[in-house]
C-alpha cells in the first residue's frame, strides 16, 4: 500500500457573521489493494438461460423484461418485450413478428392498486440478427419491444403502473419515484454480464434504493458467446458472433431493478456486434432496447442501428493500423449522446465508439451542453462514458487515451465534477487529476467496470511485475480494433518520462480488483458523497469512501489539449471544483450550512 501527499491545502471555513474556524482534513494516503480472490470467485460462466433469474416465467406474450429510462427531470421511458424470440435457419429464416399484432399501453397512477390513468403509443420495434455459417447459419427475430413515454411527471412522486394490453394480459403493478429534490442518491454500474457475480451487483443496487442508475456500458456479453452454452464463452464468441437471447435473458434479470429504478446508459464494446450482413451495423441489439434520449423533446425515438459503413473504416485495421472514424462531421448516432438534469446535479452521457473528434456531432454537442450548464440550477456536473480514460491496470492501459486528449480540456474549461466509465474490470478513484497530473483544477475519476461479467476482473496493475512489452517499447503498443480514433495514429503520452509508472501513479487515489458498484449521495448544492460498496459474496459493504465539497467559483481555468503535460491553469474559470473531506469535517460544515462557504489557502 502506498502512501501519497495530502490531496489539498488547508481549509478555512468560514460562517456568515461568525468568525472563522480553520480545520486541517485528515492525510488521505494511497490505497491499493491488489487481486486476492479464491479460485472461482473470478471468471465464471455466465449463468444458464434455462434457471433463473435468466429462464423466461411468462408465457405466450405476457410482458417481461420490464425497465425504466430516465428520460428527463419529469420524464420516464417504460419498456418491456412480448413473445419468445424467433429462431430459425437461413435457408428458411423465420419471418419478423407483426408489431401491429399488440397494443403498447401503461396504466398508471399516484396510489397503490388505483391505475386510472392509461398512456398508449406505437413505439413497437423488432430486428433481426443473422449469423454467418460459423453460428450455424441462422436468423434471429426479436421479441416485440415495446416503449412508452411518460412525460409531466411531478418530481418527488411515487407513480404505480403496469404494462400490456387487455387481449395478452398485465404485467403485475409495480412502482418508481420520479427523482425530486436533495437529497439524490445515483447509483453507478457497469460492465455487468450475467453471472452468479452480476446478480450480486443487481441484489446491492436493489438494497442501495437508489433514484436513478447510471449504467457506463457493456451489458450483456452476448457477443461472448456463439450459441447458447455457457461454457463457449471466450473461446468461440466475441468476434465471431452474438448471440441475441443472452438480451432477452438480461431484461428479466435485471427487471427486479430497473422496473422500479430508472438508468440512463451508453455503449460499450461489446453492444458494437458489428453486422457485416447489414452494412456494418452497430448497436443493434442496445439501440432497439434501450433507446436513449439524444432528442428528448422528440416524439420519435432512436430505435435504429449506427450503420458502420458511414461511420467506420473497420475492415482496413490491422494490429498495427487501428480503425479509424471518417465521416465525422457529417454523422449523426443514434442514441450516442445525450444529458439530463435532476434537481442539483446535470448528467452527460458520452460515446466511446461513435464519432467523438474535434469536428464529430457528438463533440460539438458536447461544447455547446457544457456551456449551456445552469451551475445555480444544477452546481454539479457528471459525465460518464464506456471506455476509461484514467486507470492503472494492465487490462485496457492507455486504450482512451487519445479520445482523453480531446474531452479533457472541455472538462476542465467547464468544471465538470466527477467521470464515470468501466471497460477496465475492476475498481479505481483518482484524486483531481489534469493530464496524469495531481491537479485540482481537475474532475475526480472513476473507474467502476467490475459489474461481474463472465470475463473476470483486471488483476494486474500497470505497476506490477511482469511488465507489458510496450512498456520498454511504445512502439509495440496498438489500441485494439474495437476502439476506433479520430486521427492516423493514437496518442502516447509519458508520466514522469515513462509510458508505464513503476508505482502507483500519484494521481490514484484508490484501486481495488474486486465486484462491486458504486453510490452517489448529492446532499445540497456544495456537499456529496462517494461509495464503492464491494459485493456481499467477497466480503460486502462500503470499501471507499470519499465526501466531496465543493469550493468557491473562480479559482481553475481552461488547460489546454495536450499529449505532453501542461503548466497548472490560471485561475480564471467560473466552474466550482471539489476537494475532499473526512468525516467529522464533512459534520462541521454542514452544521455551518447554508451560510458556509469555503476558501482553500494553499
């Protein structure tokens, strides 16, 4: 375990009309604890689709797969499937189900068991998936996925409802709060699967009763597998198939949460499951499932698939050559890009695998979101995306760090607060961090890709001996051809003259090879606080913890793009930045709230 300078200077706290008390918070050491699991207690198989909570227990087209997207402050999606998928040979492929065949209808209301309220849209989707002659050469049809928006919600309600229609039957009422004021509880997941490890993820989130879940991506693994054992996974999945039930399988795992606690997510690699059959399409499976609100004033919903002829040039990468985004300017995603407001808090989801350039629609959006950010409305600002841009694990090092020299800046311009992503399977926190720098100017990260899929942690740290070949030889590093860039070549940035630390960098804060999740408490405008809870089977409860307040408007300013590192900021940004406080100084300052502010004297 390493031990690392304070985080931040002196604090002063200062009550209106009192005189002022100056505390000095705590040393905030290192931490790192490396891989300890017992053998089977890693990588498991993903469990079978005939036992729950995978197996269907409805029948004919009786609603399941049951879940809410937060599509707004006083907004909700309601989603659910009907019918079993269709399965058939190519020769003879089954033909799609008739989306006019059943009604989309949500009854609703305020009280248990008084549903008098009854929304009914069209938003009915089906899609097809076709493997190639190493899959068998089959079709697959998708159940009918229904999607019902729910608009003018009070915030702070408790709304009851349930989904079908009269000739198929009801789902059984359930309920979710409309998120209202502080404080905000957000919880955070990622890279999940379907594993004995994720159920444990969904049962701490369920205990967590959190307002709403944010989902960094890679949600079902399908595309690990090629058919429906379990035990193909790694060997003959991943780029040779996905296979689509494990979809299905995942909504009626996850529905005892996501039925009564809405998320907002993005893609992951593994939601790419390119479709060489249909000009490269993209995020098929995620897109028609879980729609997200890039348009969320639109009664359309973006259903569809990023079709990767017009966006990718993926069949010319090889090791040495990664794939390149082209068309970047003129491409407009579906469901890639969006942002939410909840009382206090302003959430950006970004795209890891759709254009993401200096002059992509997802860029320019960005620019222009941030600056449009009300901080008395919502003082704290969280983005997050798939693919980590700070961490210090072997697994995935450096992949983002190229898509990192592009949003950093506008991070740091805006004062955004804390990052969220996973791909990395694991756990970390870094302390504010600008361009591998310890640096308050900087959001705080957080790396949270240790959902429990069947691929198993990260277990060694960059750090660690053995060392990777690029380590010594930057030039035998590629990011793989899943990670697509805006540019010939990625970038390769040095800590300290090296590409590899030799010791836990000293922007990480701490690091932990482990399942779990995390949760958000927004409390008030200045404090909140941060848990990664590790899962009940390995030990369970809070493992990190972390308060966070917020201090004076004024003191960071704009750092430039950079692979190589830049001088501090001055200080002339309006954004608000955080520090971090033990316990009993987190008790003291909101005793002295509202009337508190703090001043950091370096």
């Amino acid at each position: 375990m390493g031990a690392g300078r304070a985080a931040f200077g002196l604090l002063v706290l200062l009550p209106a009309a009192l005189a002022a008390v100056t505390l000095v918070p705590e040393e905030q050491p290192q931490q790192s604890f490396p891989y300890s699991l017992p053998p089977g207690q890693n990588a498991t198989n993903d469990l079978s689709l005939d036992e729950p909570p995978l197996a269907r227990t409805v029948s004919g087209f009786e609603p399941e797969g049951i879940n809410l997207i937060l599509w707004g402050p006083t907004s909700m999606l309601v989603s659910w499937s009907n019918g079993e998928p269709l399965i058939g040979n190519n020769t003879d492929p089954p033909l799609p189900y008739n989306t006019t065949a059943v009604r989309s209808v949500v009854r609703w209301g305020t009280e248990p068991g008084k549903l008098n309220k009854e929304t009914e849209q069209d938003h009915r989707v089906v899609y097809e998936y076709v493997y190639g002659p190493e899959q068998g050469d089959t079709t697959y049809q998708s159940p009918i996925l229904h999607h019902v928006l729910l608009r003018d919600l009070k915030p702070g309600a408790t709304i009851y409802y349930s989904v079908g229609d009269e000739e198929h039957g009801w789902s059984e009422e359930a309920s979710f709060k409309v998120p209202g004021g502080y404080p905000i509880r957000v919880g955070v997941v990622g890279d999940l699967g379907e594993t004995a490890n994720s159920t444990q993820t969904v049962a701490g989130l369920i205990d967590a009763q959190p307002d709403v879940i944010v989902n960094v991506g890679d949600y079902t693994y399908a595309n690990d597998h090629a058919s429906d054992n379990p035990s193909d996974a790694k060997t003959n999945g991943g780029d040779i198939g996905s296979y689509q039930p494990r979809w299905d399988a995942w909504a009626r795992m996850t529905q005892p949460l996501f039925s009564r606690v809405p998320f907002v997510g993005t893609g992951g690699n593994h939601e790419i499951e390119l479709l060489l059959t249909n000009d490269n399409a993209t995020n098929t499976a995620v897109n028609a499932r879980y729609p997200m609100p890039q348009d969320p004033e639109s009664e359309e919903l973006m259903t569809g698939p990023n079709f990767g002829v017009y966006y990718l040039d993926y069949l010319n990468a090889t090791p040495s050559t990664p794939t390149h985004f082209k068309n970047e300017s003129d491409f407009v995603p579906q469901s890639g890009y969006f942002s939410v407001n909840l009382p206090g808090v302003h959430i950006i989801s970004l795209h890891s695998y759709l254009p993401w350039g200096e002059q992509s629609q997802q860029y320019r959006w960005l620019k222009k979101d941030l600056a449009a950010v009300d901080r008395k409305a919502t003082p704290f600002v969280i983005v997050y995306f798939h693919a980590s841009i700070y961490h210090s694990y072997v697994q995935q090092y450096m992949q983002a760090n190229t898509f990192r020299t592009v949003m950093e800046p506008l991070f740091v311009e805006h004062g955004v607060d804390l990052v969220f992503a996973g791909h990395v399977h694991s756990y970390e926190r870094t302390y504010p961090v600008v361009n591998y720098t310890r640096d308050d100017c900087g959001p705080v990260y957080v790396t949270i890709g240790d959902g429990g899929n069947l691929e198993g942690l990260s277990q060694q740290f960059i750090d660690e001996p053995p060392a990777p070949k690029y380590c010594n030889e930057t030039s035998k590093y590629a990011v793989p051809d899943t990670q697509p860039i805006d540019r010939p070549d990625a970038v390769i940035t040095l800590q300290d003259g090296e590409f590899c630390p030799t010791a836990q960098p000293d922007w990480s804060a701490f690091r932990e090879a482990s399942f779990g999740f995390g949760v958000l408490d927004i409390l008030n405008e200045t404090h909140a606080t941060w848990e990664w809870k590790r899962n009940a089977g390995l030990g369970g409860g809070q493992v990190d913890n972390v308060t966070l307040v917020r201090v004076p408007e004024g003191t960071c300013g704009p750092v430039a793009s950079a692979p190589a590192p830049s001088p501090r900021a001055s200080p002339a940004s309006s954004a608000a930045r955080w520090t971090a406080l033990p316990g009993w100084l987190l008790l003291a300052s909101l005793l002295a709230l509202p009337a508190a502010w703090l001043l950091r004297a370096e």
